[in-house]
C-alpha cells in the first residue's frame, strides 16, 4: 500500500484540548512521512466570538478571525516538534461555526484526502450538541430556514444554457463583491486617522448613502432575500448596492458577517439575471443565493447541498451546475483572503498553491486562450450537443 502517493492533505480540526494536541503530533509526522500538506483547522462558536469581540474592545469580526487564527498557528508551534516543522506545508483556518459542519467546511477548502481527529472530544460533542439544540429549539416553536421551490422547469438545452449564462454572471458578482472589499480595505488603510474617526467616517457614508437609496442595504436584509425567493420585483441594481454598503461596513470599522450579505447579493442578482433571461425569478434567486456562496467563498460543494437543504431536490441539478461555473468564474479571489489555494482553477494559469490568496497572483501561461473565448466555445459546445448539431467550428 503507497500510502505517500494517496494522502496529499490532513486536515487536523481542534479544539486546543491534550487530545487534540496528540492528533495535531500525529498529523504533523505522517505529513512528513508522506510529504502531505497540514491544514490545521478550530470552529468558533458564537459565544467564543463574543468573549473574542468584548477582549478586543469592539474589534471587527475579521480581525477576531485573524487573532485566533495567529493563535492557532502558536498552537502548533507549541504542539509539533520543532525539528518536523521546517518540512511541513501548513495551512490555518477559521470559522464561526458548529464543530461539524465547520469540520465539513474546513475538508472542502483545504480538499483534505485524511481527516485526523481526536473523535471522542470532538465528534461525539458536537452531534449530541446539535441534536439537542435541534430538538429544543423544535420544541419551543423555533424552525429552520426552508423555502421548497415549487417552480420545476421542463429540461430543455435552451433553459439549460440560461442556467450556465448565469452561473457566468454569479461569478462576475462574486468577483464585484470581493474586489469592493478589497478596495475599501486600501481606502480604509490610506485614511490614517484614529480608529473610532473612521467609524465615524464609515458611518457617516452608510448614513449619506442610505438616504440616497434605501435603508433596506442595511443590516442582514432578511426581508428582501425572502421577497426575492417568493418572486418579487426587486429594483435591478440591489445586487450592487449591498456589495458597496457590506465593504464600507466591514473596512471601516464596522463589525459583522459576510455570509448574510452573500445571501442577499445573491438572491437579489439572480432575480435581476431572470428577468433578463426571461424566467422564474424566484427560481433564479435561489440559484443565485447558493452560487454567490459558491463563487465568492470558493465552496461549490457547500452551495450545492445548501440548494437542497434551503429549496428542496428539484432545483439541485441546476443549482449544482451554477455553483460550479460561478466557482470558475470567480478565480484565485475570495472573501475570506486567508483561504489556502489547494487547486488550479485553469491550466491555462500560472499560480502558486498552498498559500494565502491574498498572497497569490495569477498569471496567464504563454500561448493559453483566454477565459472569454473559451467560455463563449464551451457554450457553443453544449448548444450543439444538446441540439443534436455538430460543433461546427
């Protein structure tokens, strides 16, 4: 059995226990004895993070992330053994999340071919802790998220290719989205003022903006994420205006999520994308609720099951296929800038893996085609294939 050749990434979730230090030791000496990546990896859960926002003064949620995570990476210095470290490829995650589905989060970003836990600590808690929380909050009348789309449309390679169209155009908002960020991110470091003036700044802008538009950009925007499930006019550039709101928030001072926002970006493009195109609006937002997740965290897999968990199995198919291309769409970016690259998204790519995005550049291969012109061969391939035509090129 070559185990080197079929073990290539160990995730190691923890929870900073003794137990967890052991599986961490463990995962370091058949990384090296493999020649496999780390990713090592702690879910924080809501109390934690309030505990890590009160230490910090009021700290946005992002720099609490990245506290933790400069924690994480003195763990494992404290925990593997000096003379292995040098050898190893070591990646650190962070989420606030339940242990389970953040474990699930974690494999999929890191593409993890070994989990190495310590189970007991770790596993059994957490499913008895969700079980429990679900059956009490069951029983005080308090229900999930779940919104079945009673809309299921005919296969035909027509709407097939709208479904792929917008895959391209959630792509293209996720990179909006991440690029705003990214943006207000200089913009809030070339402002070097104290940092509770440029809160006020920030606010003072949020402020000026919400009377130019719309106080429905602010906060979580539950409401306009179910109008626009339920198939509702929503005005066309809403998609635009939380990108905008949600970067001056969160590079200013603000402190919050981003995974809400992806929600409401969206489910309120894909309603814009299905009037354009002709379609069901609602049935475009919940393809665009799921594919904004998939393309702008990089996590195609989550946004698929997220589909059937959210709108029910009939929309899977198509939702699945959405994620993917919006997945492709959206590069070597992210919001989350300390992601890991564990893949290359194109061939026709020159990029680094196994570092932080935010510290990778692509760069186009001498002699490769251009994303756009093979987008535009790819769609005139599957019309010809479903069509019954040759490609005729």
């Amino acid at each position: 059995m070559t185990v080197g050749a079929q073990i290539t990434r160990i995730l190691v979730p923890t929870d900073f226990s003794p137990s967890a230090e052991a599986a961490c030791d463990l995962a370091a000496r058949l990384a090296t004895r493999t020649q496999a990546d780390l990713a090592l990896f702690h879910a924080l859960s809501g109390l934690e993070l309030l505990a890590e926002v009160g230490r910090g003064r009021g700290k946005p949620q992002i720099e609490v992330l990245d506290d933790v995570r400069d924690r994480l990476r003195t763990w494992f210095e404290t925990v593997v053994p000096a003379e292995l470290r040098p050898s190893l490829t070591v990646g650190f995650h962070v989420k606030v999340s339940d242990p389970t589905p953040g474990i699930a989060w974690a494999a999929e970003q890191s593409k993890a071919d070994l989990i190495l836990m310590a189970t007991y600590d770790v596993l059994l808690p957490s499913f008895v802790a969700g079980i429990i929380s679900y059956q009490v909050s069951s029983s005080l009348g308090v229900t999930y998220f779940h919104h079945p789309i009673e809309f299921v449309p005919v296969f035909t390679h027509a709407f097939f290719l709208k479904v792929l169209v917008a895959g391209v155009f959630f792509g293209c908002c996720s990179v909006f989205l991440i690029e705003a960020l990214r943006f207000g991110k200089k913009l809030s470091e070339v402002v070097t003022v104290w940092a509770p003036w440029k809160g006020v700044m920030g606010g003072g802008l949020l402020i000026a903006l919400t009377l130019l538009f719309s106080q429905q950009y602010l906060g979580l925007g539950l409401n306009t994420i179910e109008a626009s499930l339920e198939g509702h006019s929503i005005i066309w550039y809403a998609f635009i205006l939380k990108a905008i709101f949600t970067s001056v928030t969160l590079t200013f001072g603000g402190s919050g999520g981003i995974v809400t926002p992806m929600f409401f970006i969206g489910a309120t493009a894909g309603t814009a994308i299905a009037h354009l195109l002709s379609e069901d609006p609602a049935t475009f937002a919940a393809i665009g609720l799921v594919s904004l997740l998939a393309g702008a965290a990089n996590t195609p897999i989550a946004g698929s099951v997220l589909a059937v968990e959210y709108f029910g199995a009939k929309i899977a198919p198509y939702a699945a296929v959405a994620c993917v291309v919006s997945f492709v769409m959206t590069g070597h970016r992210s919001v989350y800038p300390s992601q890991v690259l564990a893949i290359e998204k194109s061939p026709s790519l020159e990029v680094r893996i196994g570092e932080e995005i935010e510290k990778i550049e692509a760069q186009l291969k001498p002699g490769s085609t251009s994303v756009k012109v093979k987008i535009v061969r790819i769609l005139k391939a599957v019309h010809a294939r479903l069509s019954g035509k040759k490609d005729d090129r």
